[in-house]
C-alpha cells in the first residue's frame, strides 16, 4: 500500500522516503484533500502500525480472519489508487 500511494503521479517524491509513516506520508495530499475517503486513511495507517508490529515486536500473531478481512480491504484500495492513476496519466 505505501508504495501504490508513492507511485501517484503529480505528487514530488523527493520529499518523502519509504520509511516515512502514513500519517504524513500522504495524508495531506490524498486524504485531507478528499481524493481519498478518510477510512482509506486510517486504514493505511492501521496496517503501518501492524507491519511494524510484525517486523519489530518479539511474539505477535494475526488471526487468519483479521488477516483475510484486511487482505479484501486492501484490494478494494489498491482498485482505488489504480483508477485514480488511470485516471492522472497522461
């Protein structure tokens, strides 16, 4: 998800880096201007918050439905930034 939203045409790269968290990478560009619904939003940040969990704390574990339901969502939000890239390229 955080590199579908740093390939986004129009928006200068240089000034984020992969490593930047969602609730600045972004944000102001996509959600707060309303090209994105907020949900989107909070979602991207949840899943930045479990990734390092899962990177980062010693024992963790995801449940297959949690992972599953999060998998669907993602999906829909990766359709989401491909039409609206569709949509931007020349």
């Amino acid at each position: 998800m955080y590199f579908c939203t740093a390939a986004s045409p129009g928006y200068p790269m240089q000034k984020y880096n992969f490593c930047t968290p969602p609730e600045t990478f972004r944000s102001t560009e996509f959600i707060k201007t309303e090209i994105f619904e907020r949900k989107y939003g909070k979602m991207l940040r949840e899943s930045f918050e479990l990734r390092n969990q899962g990177d980062y704390d010693i024992f963790i574990t995801f449940s297959q439905e949690d992972v599953q339901q999060r998998f669907e969502k993602m999906k829909t939000f990766i359709a989401l930034i491909e039409r609206h890239m569709s949509e931007h390229i020349e």
